[in-house]
C-alpha cells in the first residue's frame, strides 16, 4: 500500500459526501446544509464552524456529523444518489464509443 492510498480514500469520501450534499441537500435545515458545505466543499475546520455559528467545536462537529448520518440516511432509503453514479459511468462509457467511431468518416462516390 502507497502513502497516497489513505489520501485517495479521503478524498473519495469527501467526493461522495459532496455528491449526497448536492442531491439530498434541499432536505436539509438551511443551518445543516451550510455547516455541510462549508466542511466539505470549503474544507473548514470544526473551529471555523463553531466561530460562524456561534458554538462550540464540539457543537459544530455534532452539526456536521448528524447532518452527513441524515444524508447517508436519506440515500440508504432512496439511492437517487447511487443511480446518479451508475448512469454517469454509462454516460462516459456511451460518449467514449461515440468518439471512438466518430473519427473515421467515409465519403461516398456521388458527384
């Protein structure tokens, strides 16, 4: 195991996390869903987030953490974004075929 696999694993956390935020964000209170894009999206520390709310660290880390536990909640029950994940792959997959075939082109004969 490399020394960037635990980094590599961070950030695919943080990735999915994100991705949880965007979809089910809306279902969040405007308080969670800020003190979760903050964290993730601006990479805050929870003293950070305590001093903007007005709270303590450990407070700002119970925002967080229960907000993400709600998220992770929300997609154990729904998995909107897991199917968002899967049609990503086959988008990639379909549009890297369309460019494998789209560079040979034929001219036809007819004048």
């Amino acid at each position: 195991m490399t020394p960037l696999d635990p980094l590599a694993a961070v950030a695919a956390q943080v990735g999915h996390l994100q991705r949880l935020l965007d979809v089910y964000g809306p279902l969040l209170t405007d308080h969670q869903r800020e003190a979760c894009r903050l964290r993730l999206d601006e990479d805050w520390s929870y003293s950070e987030l305590a001093e903007t709310f007005g709270c303590t660290r450990s407070g700002a880390y119970d925002l967080v953490r229960r907000a993400l536990a709600q998220l992770e909640h929300y997609e154990e029950r729904l998995g909107h974004a897991a199917e968002l994940a899967r049609r990503d792959v086959l988008e990639a997959e379909l549009r890297s075929r369309l460019l494998g075939q789209g560079t040979t082109t034929t001219s036809s004969g007819a004048a």
